[in-house]
C-alpha cells in the first residue's frame, strides 16, 4: 500500500480589479512538508482571462506567474523571498494580498502521488 502524505494546496487567481472582487483560477500551489514539495501549475486562458478583463497586459500577468514559479522552486535569481525555506516560500506564496496575483484560503488533503495530485487539482479547479 503506497503511504499517503499530509499536503496543503491553494488556487492561484488572477484579480484584474480587486475592487470589483472578481477573478479567475488560473493555477494551484501545492506544498508537501514531509515530502519536501513545493510545485506551481498554471494555464493561462487568453480568451477567458480578456472576457473579464479585455485590457489586461498578458505579458505582465506571466511574468507575475513565472515569479511565482520561480519563488516556489527556490530559484536563486528570483530575490529574497525565494531563499527562504520551503516552509516560508509557500506561506508567502499564499499570504492574503490584494495585488492583480492572489491565491485562495489554504486547503489540506492525503495522497500518495504529489505529482498526480497537482495535476488533479489543476484540472478539476482550473482547466
């Protein structure tokens, strides 16, 4: 029997107008302590993304995304944030802000394939 392990996930959103409150999930965070796991997946759907917000600058909102990519893989390029243990990266990644990039409430669950897990959590609450 393959073990399970304790994760935590968040859904990445894209915000354009924080005042009006709406967004798009755009990608998950999902972070595996015990495993020593923190991976981002994001798809970004030009189409749905310019039905919410026609003019948002894509360039910007991908550089945005591959920051976060980078922070949560502990690039050494991406700055301070990203030097920081796995731990500290994730609760930064997730911390509540009010920025064009937000992630939801933090959620738990078990599994025994990381991997496979991301990719479920993408597509059930993204694609």
């Amino acid at each position: 029997m393959q073990e399970k392990h304790l994760y935590e996930y968040a859904v990445i959103r894209v915000v354009p107008s924080v005042v009006r409150e709406e967004f798009l999930n755009i990608g998950v965070i999902l972070y595996c302590k015990q495993q020593r796991y923190l991976q981002t997946i994001y798809t970004l759907n030009e189409e749905k993304i310019r039905s919410l917000a026609p003019d948002i600058d894509m360039e910007e909102l991908n550089a945005y995304l591959v920051a976060f990519e980078q922070i949560a893989a502990g690039h050494r390029d991406a700055g301070p944030i990203a030097k920081l243990d796995q731990p500290s990266r994730f609760r930064w990644l997730t911390a509540t802000r009010s920025t064009i990039i937000q992630s939801s409430k933090v959620h738990p669950g078990l599994c025994g394939d990381l991997p496979g897990t991301l990719q479920r959590l993408h597509a059930q609450l993204v694609l």
